[in-house]
C-alpha cells in the first residue's frame, strides 16, 4: 500500500515519517516514532490507555487515522515532564498519592487530567469522576487517581496565584 | 558519625521499613510512559503473529486454504495444526492435566479458538492476511448449558477423548464429564440434614467473568539461530513455570531457554495460563529465524484467553431454630469449556473451594464438584482470587443470608452465633482446612461499629414503611460479608502446578558499600513488588529499603520461584526475602563480632546495626560490615555478604475481612447507587498501608463490576455476546463508589513476618458484599435468590418478578 507522508508536533519538536493512510495514529506513535507512553488497551476507544492531547483536545489516539494527526500538535505522557526532566505536578501527585499501580492507563491517564485541568482548573470531585470517565483504570478503584487530580489542581492554582 | 546522635526511631524511620507507607519507586518510570510492556519491546526484524479465529462455536473444520494468504503482501507464512503436528505441538498440556488444542485439530471447540497463526512485516500485513485465510466449517450441534452438556444424548464435544474413562482427576461418567472432586463427610452430613430442625436449600449461581487485565496478553520470541538460545518476553505471571514447561514440550534444554516477564498491565490471574499464541510465536521464531510478536486484541482476550468463575453451586445448610449451624453441604456443576485449563494446584481440580465454610464453626460438610465441557472457552483462572476462593465465599456468604431468611433472623447475629472462636485457632475444618489465625469476632464488632449497623437498619425499617406507603420508590440494601480467605499456595507436600512445586524464593546479595540487590521468583503486575519487598528486607537488615534494587522475572537472573498469583507473592515470597535477610543477619552478626572482638553471642541487632549488649556506644552499622565482609580477611569467614533462600511454606495463610455496603436501589429503574463501602482487611502485619488500601479499594472495584454487571455471556449457539468493552463492563470513575477502608491485625503465626497478603481479598469479599446488598433490599418482598449480575435490567426484573411494578 502507498505511503503517505506525516509530518506532525510531537511534545514540541517537530516530526515526520512514512505511514500507509489507514494507519492508526497510536501505531504511528508507538511503532514510527517509538514513543510507547501511550498505550493500546482496547482498540475501540472505551478505555482510554491511548489518550494523547491533539490540537487542545483529548483525543484516543486508536480511533484516529494518522492522516487526521497530520499538522496537529500532539502531547503525549513524555511530554509532561518538567523541562529539567523532573517529574511534572500530576506525574508527581499520581506518585505521591498511589495513584496508579500497574501504570498501564496512567500515561492516558495523565495525559487526560492536563487537559481536563486545562478545560476546569477548579474541579469538584464529581467534576473529576465525570471528566476522567472516559479513562478506565483496572488495578486503583479510582479514588487515588481523583485524590491525585484533585491535588495536582490546588497545587498548579497555588502556583498560579504566587505568579501572580 | 552522623548516627550516633539519631535516635533509634529516627534510625529506624530513615530506613522506610515495614509498616511506612514508602512511595513507590515503580512510579518515577511509569508517570512518565516510560514502562516496559512487551507490546513497548521493539527488535531488528521482528515480525508481528495473528490468529485466524473460529466464528463457530462447534464446527468441523473441513479444510484451510492459506494459498490467497501467503500472496498478501507482507505475509509471511501461516502455521496450521498440520504444520505443527510433526513437532508434536498441535496440542499443548493444560494446567489442569487436561490438554488443548494450539490450532484447531480438526474442529473447533469455541468461538474465537485458534485456528491458524499468520506472520507478517507488520501487524497491518498480518491482518490483511488473517482475513485472507479460507476456512471450511461443518457446523455441529451447539451446547452451552453444563448440565444439558451431562445429558446422555449431549453432542460429543472431545472426540479426542472418547472412550476414556479415566481423566487427570479420577473417572469420567460421561463423554462431556471432565471429573468428580469430592471432599468432606457425605454420609455424616446427609444424616446432620435429615435430622436437623432447619435446612435452607438454594442454588447460587457465580456467572462467568474474566479477569480483563488492561493490557492483554502477549509475547515476543526470538530464537537465536547462532547460540541456538530461545528468549521469550511475556505477560507471565509466572516465568520461571512458562520456561520449565516450554523445555518440556519443545524439547528445547531449560538453560537454553530465557524467559522475561517485563512489566505487567495487570494480571488479576489472566497471565497464568499458556497460550496457543506463545507456543506459535515460539515455533513461528524457530521457523523464520527472526523475533515475532503476538498481542491479544481486547476481542480475542475476552473471547479466548481465561475466563473466570461458572460455577453452579447447590447448596444446603442445616442449623438449629436458634441459628448454629450444623452442616453444609455443596454440589457444584463446574463450567469449564472446551478444555479444562484451570489454574489450580494439581491435586485441587477445584481449587480451593473446600475453603466454602467460610469463618464459620461448621461441624460437617462435604463437597462435590462435577466438571463439565461446553462449547465456550476454556480456562476458569483465578480472578484475583486464590483458586475458587471467590466461588467458596460467595456460595457461603449467600447461604447465610437465605438460611437467615429462613430462620427470620438478623443476618449479622447468625453470623455472629456461628463465627469461629478466636480460641479455637489453629482451626481444623470440616473439609479440610487447618486455618492459621483470626479473630473475627473483633473484626465484625468494629465493622458493625464503624457504619452503625443498628441505625442503618432503623432507617431500612422505616425506609420500608414509606415504600409500603408510597411515599418513596427506592430502598435501601444493607449488604454484609464476613470471608476467610485461603492464600499463598503453598506448601510443597500437596501444592504443585504440573508437578512444579510451590515453594518461593529470594535471592540477596550485598554491596560493599552497604546497598544491595534483591532478586525474586516472583513477578509484579501493579502491587509494587519493588517498593514493598525492598521494606522487608530494610527492616530485617537495617538497609535503606531506598539503596535496594529489586529484580522479577527473568529466569537467567532471579532465582526459580512459581510466581505471582493467588495473593501466594508476600506469603511466600515475602516470607522467602524475610528468610534470605536472616541468613545476611546472621552472617553480618558473625562479621561484627569479629570487628568488635567480642564473642558472637555478645552482639545484638539493633535497627541498622550490631552493638555490643550493655554497651550500645561500641557498634558496627550494617555499612561498616557489608564493606568488611568483602574487604577484610575474617578467619573462618567467606567473604562476601549474600544469600538466597527458597521458602516452603508450612501452611497456607488466611486473611479475612468484614465488609459492610449501604445500597439505594431504584425499584422502577433497577438503578443502584453505593451509598457507603466500608472494607475492614486482616492481612496479618502490615507492609505498607499505603498500598494495602489501594489493592483494596481495586480489588473492591473488580468485586463491583462482577457483582453489578460484568459477564462473559454466550446465546444458545455459542456465540460470545460480551466481547468488546462496550458490552463487557468495566466500571467508570462515574459509576464506582467510594471506599472507607479499615483493618485489624492478626499475624499469621506460621510466617516469619506474620503477613498474610492481601491483594484479592477485596475481590473475594466485595462481590457477596455487594451481591447480598441488592438481595438484602428486597429481602422484606420476599426475595430469596437471584443471580449476578445484579444489572439494571435484572434488578428491574426482581422487582417485577416480586409484583412490585402494580
């Protein structure tokens, strides 16, 4: 099959490569680009493990044909990190309140709470169960994982406020 | 020296030992996506296998044209049975002693079975090749139901097998009969039922689940042509197993076999089993002498690898008007499908469902388990649960809510009345069993306690009077559970897995500088192995469980161990790296009298060192004699500070919990809502709280969806009805409740720590907890029994059934 070619922005440096135009987005993340963050648990976008950020938005990345990623700015979970490599405020706040186990979901995981955080810097509990719903984590029964966003928003808030 | 000022608390603090809630050190990589999956592991050449799968659930399989296949670009070469035949691999043993089919021999047993194994560039080519293999189909009579599969005129389902009379656990009375499991006193127990002022008859179904790890399962083989060396990574719950039995039935030398489980996305037992897609990515590897990769879609782990459960229990329970039990009785219909591949230790074909008297004081009891084939897949894998365990506390859980219906009772004081005493452990049960400790007197007292249990039924009296009088629509469900669970199988003498004992073990070795190594035959799937048994070993040797690396699963390091399911890792395990740090300690004690010149006896341990008795001011800290041990010529000594230790366990060990849940139910909508959860755990001593509360609070989730809606169902023609996670239920952080957890701590006497382990309790207590909640609702409307899962729908009928819809 002819190949197509991608050209994208992958955790701020600018990427390309040859994929056939059915290529789904997570393949093309994982098998091209060997960023393995984002992992693959259902292929029919309930579960939420290949969450990446496109454009501003979550989006699973095993629903969407690499063709439709082609210019769009992508973040993985790799993306997250602190510029000197330290761990970010929601990989720390997942750690620091056992927010995951076998970290399986947690780079999708993670990489959904920057956005919702993004779309709602001041969530409820309720606000988090319902804006992480789309993510589903088999091992933590959740309530670290909310315990963790939660934290990480008054955390980012209280930066923001000394900022200001 | 900085430590001569600590206090020993401080000492003994810095050391993030046992009972500190130490972070993980797991989650610096994964936070950041850099675990290591075996879908992440990329080789030079490596091709990508996938199956050609079975659409019948009970077909002849009259021919295979893999000609159009093998011209699909990309594609490589497609194994049949016929290709594997000549090496004897068509077929694979069973963990049950049964045996399977690796592609379909024939026919086809099941939808979703193997039927040929397709190798190409890339998992793209593969698949255009999957759907280019032609397949001729005979379709044959379809049976599902277990006991229809017991019928004399019943479709033969192993033809394989006809005329075999005698299968790996005694005789076979029919050609879909796999085995009788008996346990416990007939004849004792029909005479206590016949006599008895009260028998309670019931029959409780626990349908079939999986165990829906987020990552499926799957490998890489590589086959090293020059070295003639075999690597297989792999989803393994069990690695060292997996390389002994691929010696064994490929022939190829164990030591020339390297078996790696990388990290695991969760196993909740689905990666003990072997898989058709191992053996053909290994023979696929030795065919094109390049590494090939096989990974599970979600479709084909829910429809072929491991189910969960099936289990039809018939039950009886005999007791006096005043509520003691005096026996119980129990037979069950085992749904195994199309080969028995259950994950039970050899001689226990049922697992441990002899463990089904629960906490209670039961004078007499017997089992039967009748195994049976049906055209669905096979396995019945432990479910985070120690084999059948979650079977056994659920059939006993529900047998005390209808024999308390029965008796028109309070279902808490009839557990009350019947609990064992904690004077009479070590228990002896009737089927079996010698549990090690418990008090599960003080358990319930705290749990009743801590949710009120007196005012929440005050509120369900009156709750039911404004239903009565239509002022409300929704009641309210109090679920009770008191479980005993069996784990850490277990000792050698009657625990085998195909005649591998299981036994653990742990190997430690010491630097100079005083930081150390620990290697495991264990393997963690998300427990954090490497945070927890790093504190073990902290506490034991007085060793920053911060400068110990922990190692799992690769067999050219770690030292032979069964592996990790069966909550077995800190039972035994645990007790293993306990044991290998004594033998440091012992070692270090030697080396530090030596430094001290005082005689060995004449030092003691003292969080991280040795000091001399009445002199604490003259020590050696654990730093001082590592470095010593390697640097210093110590007559009679070796040099070196290491240790390995192989644990046979004397007994199994049983944790157990009270668990309460509140629940609102909505009788017109057959909408639920969790209320309150509250999960008191007795895991023996505790390791690290942290992570005890979040194996509870996942465990209780797993428990929550198998209770409320999760199920592998079939329609009468075998076909899978629940084989995507849209119709597979995984529950949302929207629909899962919040937990209260709580403990009380009785140490297991017969482990060198006192822990128990504690990662399926929540599993095994949480389903009847949940499941008695709903039926606990409409208890006052006269409900007695009805199966999970207890979804929208079936709660609605409930309902409707009790006339409750006008």
């Amino acid at each position: 099959m002819s190949k197509m070619h991608v050209k994208l922005t992958l955790n701020g440096q600018e990427v390309e490569g040859l994929a056939e135009p059915r290529m789904l987005l997570i393949h093309f993340l994982r098998e091209n680009l060997k960023v393995t963050g984002p992992h693959i648990g259902c292929e029919t976008s309930h579960c939420g493990a290949c969450t990446v950020d496109m454009d501003g938005k979550s989006v699973k990345s095993c629903t969407v044909f690499v063709g439709q990623a082609n210019g769009a700015e992508i973040t993985t979970v790799e993306g997250l990190v602190n510029e000197d490599g330290s761990l970010g405020v929601l990989q720390e706040m997942f750690r620091e309140h056992h927010g995951l186990q076998c970290g399986f979901c947690t780079p999708g995981m993670i990489t959904r709470a920057h956005r919702l955080l993004q779309e709602n810097p001041n969530p409820t509990e309720e606000d988090v169960r319902f804006g992480m719903a789309g993510n589903l984590c088999r091992c933590t029964g959740y309530q670290n994982i909310v315990k963790a966003v939660l934290a990480s928003a008054a955390q980012l808030n209280a930066v923001k406020e000394a900022a200001e | 020296m900085k430590d001569e000022v600590q206090t020993p608390e401080d000492r003994s603090a810095s050391l993030k030992g046992m009972g500190c809630s130490r972070k993980r050190v797991e989650d610096v990589r994964f936070t950041q996506g850099k675990g290591n999956y075996v879908d992440d592991i990329k080789l030079d050449g490596m091709l990508t296998g996938d199956f050609v799968r079975s659409p019948y659930a009970h077909a002849r399989v009259t021919a295979i044209n893999t000609e159009v296949a093998l011209k699909v670009p990309g594609v490589l070469a497609v194994l049949t049975a016929k290709d594997l035949e000549p090496l004897g691999l068509h077929w694979m043993p069973t963990l049950a002693g049964d045996k399977q089919m690796v592609l379909a021999d024939g026919k086809v047993l099941f939808q979703g079975q193997e039927v040929a194994f397709v190798v190409a560039t890339d998992r793209y080519a593969a698949a255009d090749g999957v759907a280019a293999v032609e397949v001729d189909y005979e379709e044959l009579p379809v049976v599902t139901d277990p006991f229809k599969a017991m019928d004399a005129d019943a479709p033969v389902l192993r033809e394989d097998l006809e005329g075999q009379t005698e299968g790996a656990h005694g005789p076979r009375r029919h050609h879909n009969h796999i085995f009788t499991w008996e346990m416990g006193d007939k004849d004792a127990t029909e005479q206590v039922l016949g006599e008895a002022d009260v028998v309670a008859e019931e029959m409780v179904y626990y349908h079939r689940t999986h165990p829906m790890p987020l990552e499926t399962c799957g490998c890489v083989a590589s086959m090293d042509k020059v070295t003639g060396k075999l690597t297989v990574w792999g989803t393994f719950q069990a690695p060292h197993a997996v390389r002994t039995v691929a010696s064994l039935i490929s022939g190829i030398a164990e030591h020339n076999i390297r078996v790696i489980s990388p990290d695991i996305g969760g196993g909740f037992g689905n990666k003990v089993g072997v898989y058709p897609g191992y053996i053909c990515s290994i023979v696929a590897s030795i065919v094109t002498g390049k590494p090939v990769k096989w990974v599970e879609s979600r479709m084909d782990n829910l429809m072929s690898t491991a189910f969960a459960r099936d289990y039809w229990m018939k039950g009886k329970i005999a007791a006096t008007r005043e509520g003691k039990i005096t026996g119980l009785w129990c037979h069950t219909t085992a749904d195994h499908g199309g080969f028995d591949a259950c994950a039970d230790p050899t001689k226990f074909p049922a697992g441990f469902m002899n463990i089904c008297t629960g906490s209670y004081d039961i004078p007499v009891a017997y089992l039967a388990v009748d195994g049976v084939y049906t055209n669905k897949a096979p396995g019945g894998v432990a479910y985070r649960c120690s084999f059948r365990v979650t079977e056994a506390a659920y059939f006993i859980e529900r047998m005390i809510e209808v024999l308390a219906i029965r008796l028109g009772m309070d279902a808490a004081e009839l557990r009350r009345i019947n609990f064992i005493k904690e004077d009479q452990f070590p228990y002896q049960s009737a089927l079996g069993w010698e549990y090690d400790s418990g008090n599960y007197h003080a358990a319930w007292d705290k749990a009743l306690k801590a949710v009120g249990y007196d005012e929440l039924r005050k509120e369900q009296a009156q709750r039911i009077e404004d239903f009565k009088a239509g002022k409300t629509r929704k009641l309210l469900g109090i679920g009770l559970t008191h479980f005993t669970e069996i784990v850490g199988a277990g000792p050698v003498k009657n625990c085998d897995i195909l005649g591998l004992g299981m036994f653990d073990s742990c190997e430690i070795r010491i630097h100079p500088t005083g930081s150390a190594i620990a290697r495991l035959g264990t393997i963690s799937q998300g427990q954090g192995h490497a945070t927890t048994f790093a504190q073990i070993i902290a506490s034991e040797i007085g060793i920053p469980a911060d400068d110990i690396t922990l190692e799992e699963g690769d067999t050219d390091t770690a030292p032979y161990g069964l592996g990790t399911y069966g909550s077995r890792s800190t039972p035994v395990a645990g007790a293993a790296t306990a044991m290998a740090a004594r033998k440091i300690r012992a070692k270090a004690q030697m080396i530090a009298a030596y430094l001290l010149e005082v005689h060995d006896d004449d030092v003691e341990f003292d969080v991280d060192r040795f000091v001399v008795k009445g002199a604490p001011e003259r020590f050696k800290t654990m730093k001082e004699i590592a470095f010593a041990s390697y640097n210093q010529a110590i007559p009679g000594v070796e040099p070196g500070l290491e240790a390995v230790s192989y644990y046979d366990p004397p007994n199994m060990t049983y944790p157990f919990g009270a668990y309460i849940c509140a629940m609102e139910i909505d009788v017109d909508t057959g909408e639920h809502q969790v209320r309150s959860f509250y999960a008191l755990d007795d895991c023996g001593t505790r390791i690290n709280p942290m992570i005890i509360e979040g194996q509870v609070h996942g465990g209780a989730t797993e428990g929550y969806a198998i209770a409320m809606g999760q199920e592998i169902a079939y329609d009468d023609m075998g076909n899978h009805k629940t084989a995507t996670l849209m119709d597979f239920f995984v529950p949302t952080s929207w629909e899962t409740p919040h937990y209260t957890t709580d403990h009380t701590v009785t140490p297991s006497p017969h482990h060198p720590i006192g822990a128990k382990g504690v990662g399926e309790s929540p599993n095994v207590g949480s389903v009847p907890c949940f499941s008695n909640a709903v039926h606990d609702a409409f208890r006052p409307f006269g409900l007695v029994q009805s199966h999970m899962p207890h979804d929208q729908w079936r709660i609605w009928k409930i309902a409707d059934d009790l006339g409750m819809h006008g």
